[in-house]
C-alpha cells in the first residue's frame, strides 16, 4: 500500500468505526510516514480504531478525550473528562503520566510515549498535518498478540 492510498484507507476507517483486521492496521501503519517528537507536541483528542482488541471501547467508557504533550518529559497520556466535562488528567488509570522519545518500532525510528507508571509504549506515525495513528504496545496492552490501535488529531 503506497502513502495516498494508506492516508485514504485511515480516513475511511476512522469515519466508519468498522472493526478491522490487525493485519489490515498493520498494512496500514506500514505505509505511513514515521515522525519525530516535535510533531507530537501540543494537545490531541483520540480516538479508536477498532481491531477486536479487548480494550476497543474502555477508553470510551472511562471518558477519554486525548493526550496533551507539554514537552518531552511533560506528558498527559490519559486526558479524560470529569461528570462536568472539564478535562483532567486521570493519572490514576495511566499509573501516572508519561515522556515523549523516539523508539525504534518494526524497524522505523518514530515518535512514541511511554507510560511513567506502566510498561506500556504509544507508538505514531503521520498521517497528515493534523492526524497520527498510533499503536499501543507493551507487556500488558498486547492480547494474543495482537496490539491496540488508534487515532490522535491535533486540537
């Protein structure tokens, strides 16, 4: 899959919600360009991209609106949204914040956040100036193998 074809391909999936194959995500990311850490700074919401992953509509339900990336070392990975619809950070669910590095991932270096509290890596690539996709990866975000996929767009 080339470049124009995998950013066409996120946008369908991203408006339709469908549940994809992990091998189709996968294909996907593959076609997309890595980034560094200062494409990644500044505020995101977020959404999914389902794959049948156990966690496809937990961060739904615990009211995630996004990720903020104040600098590197300075990261909200779980902003939600309290009964008010006043966005927080829910250290408590993300075991803390977490750092902004570069991560070498399938063999590509590319802009990932990894968790303070946990080990969990987020890791992204682009999709245009305003959309990443990211895979969530890590000994406790991997079910049978499979990864958790999703989507930021920058606020």
């Amino acid at each position: 899959m080339n470049n124009d074809k995998a950013v066409a391909t996120f946008f369908e999936l991203k408006e339709s919600q469908a549940i994809s194959e992990p091998a189709d995500l996968d294909e996907l990311w593959a076609a997309l360009e890595p980034i560094g850490r200062d494409f990644m700074l500044g505020a995101w919401s977020g959404g999914e991209l389902p794959s049948g992953h156990a966690m496809d509509g937990q961060l739904k339900q615990v009211n995630w609106h996004g990720k903020t990336f104040d600098a590197y070392h300075d990261v909200k990975p779980l902003v939600c949204r309290d009964d008010e619809g006043n966005l927080y950070s829910n250290k408590e669910l993300g075991k803390g914040e977490a750092s902004l590095w570069a991560v070498e991932f399938r063999g590509e270096t590319t802009a990932a956040m990894v968790y303070d509290g946990q080990p969990v890596i987020d890791h992204f690539k682009k999709v245009d100036d305003t959309h990443v996709m990211g895979i969530m990866n890590g000994k406790t975000s991997l079910v049978r193998d499979k990864h958790f996929y999703f989507y930021l767009e920058r606020e």
